[in-house]
C-alpha cells in the first residue's frame, strides 16, 4: 500500500463491488469512512479485502436458467439496516439486495441521512429505498416484455412491516418525512409486498453488519456467488 493511494485503492474495491461482488460492500461502506486520514489498520483492512478478492478469483455471481417461453418473472428482495452502527454520528446504515434467477442483480449500501430515532424506524426508510428499486425493476421488466407483478421484499422487522401495511397508525410516524411513506402507496398499488422473514434467513443481513464466517458463507451463497465452472 506504500505505493498505491489509500483512496485509489478503496476507489478499485468499490469498483469491483457495484459491479459483481456485493459480499464487500459492508466492508467497504466501513473504509470509505477513512478515505482522508487513513490509519495504518486501515491500509492493512484494504490488503485483507484484496486477499479475499484473490482467493476467489474463480468466483462470479451465477444465474439459474430455465427452459420454455414462460415471460412470469419472480424478483424477490432483502432488507436489513444497521441501527446506529455509525459510532460518530449515531446514524444507521441501509442495505438491500433483489435476486433474479437465484442471483444478486440489484444492491444498495447506504448511510442513511437522518438519525432513526429506533430499529422500527430505520428498517421502514429502508423499505422505502427497496420499494423505489422494486418499482425500477418492475418496468425494466415491462420495457423487456416481461411480466414481473408484485415483488415480495422480505424484512425481519415485524414493527415496520406493521407501519407499512397501517395507513392509520400516526401516533409513532408524524415525525417520519413524507417521502419515507412511499412504501405505503406500493403495497396499496399491490407493486410491493412486505414480508416477514427470520434474521437467519435474510439474504442482506451480511451487507450491513458484521457477521459469522458461516452466516456471510451463507449470505454469499444465497446471492449465488460461487465458483465458475471452467
């Protein structure tokens, strides 16, 4: 790293994450905190991601074909956020990934702008950005001349589906912006559809937080990033 700029090297890693390694994107959300004043710590996290990289070089984001002429498309999503998870500004951090065919073709890790006063709060703004993603995706669909009805988005936050399907419950919500109640009107339009899942079983869930090596395997897996047959 002696020679090569810290933020250049973070640059490159981002790089290969927005294209086909979103299984870095946690790591990388938490050194691009540093892209200034870089420590040494941070220069040897950066070797570690570039060693992971190497060890699976071989590995690419794999889709599951199928035969026929059936246009019915079934994208699902995953939601998950890390409340609080900023230790200088107290904000948490949203993260969402959509599958297609088995595989990740869609994901965002993003620190959200305002500070989400509980965990409830925090995975509803989340759910909000997946919508907007799922409605994008939606038309892609219809301008390729597929069909794709509701996409299911699976969340492991009972409480904030509860906010998203209750137009009514106002008492914990006239703090929350406007725009954050577009879920609302997604799964009125029948476009979205909220989900309960188990923690254990959320796809995003290693996009977010630091987690097991056998649950980000699991996560990684569950995005169908694996070895390239040769």
């Amino acid at each position: 790293m002696s020679r090569v700029p810290y933020a250049s090297a973070v640059s490159s890693l981002m790089y290969a994450m927005v294209r086909t390694k979103p299984d870095i994107s946690h790591t990388l959300g938490v050194l691009s905190r540093f892209m200034s004043k870089p420590r040494k710590e941070h220069s040897t996290a950066v070797k570690r991601v570039f060693r992971y990289l190497c060890g699976i070089s071989d590995y690419g984001l794999c889709y599951q074909g199928r035969s026929g002429l059936d246009r019915m498309l079934d994208i699902r999503g995953f939601v998950d956020v890390d409340w609080a998870g900023d230790l200088d500004q107290r904000r948490s951090t949203s993260e969402y990934v959509f599958n297609l065919f088995e595989g990740a073709v869609s994901w965002m890790k993003k620190k959200q702008s305002i500070m989400a006063l509980s965990t409830t709060k925090a995975e509803y703004m989340v759910a909000t950005h997946a919508s907007k993603e799922a409605v994008w995706l939606q038309r892609l669909c219809s301008n390729m001349g597929l069909i794709q009805r509701a996409i299911r988005i699976d969340c492991d936050n009972q409480s904030a589906i509860f906010l998203a399907n209750n137009s009514a419950y106002h008492s914990k919500t006239n703090h929350i912006d406007v725009q954050y109640h577009f879920v609302r009107d997604m799964i009125e339009d029948k476009k979205v559809l909220l989900v309960k899942v188990d923690t254990l079983k959320n796809t995003a869930d290693a996009l977010t937080k630091s987690v097991s090596s056998e649950k980000f395997s699991w996560c990684r897996e569950a995005m169908v990033i694996s070895g390239l047959e040769k």
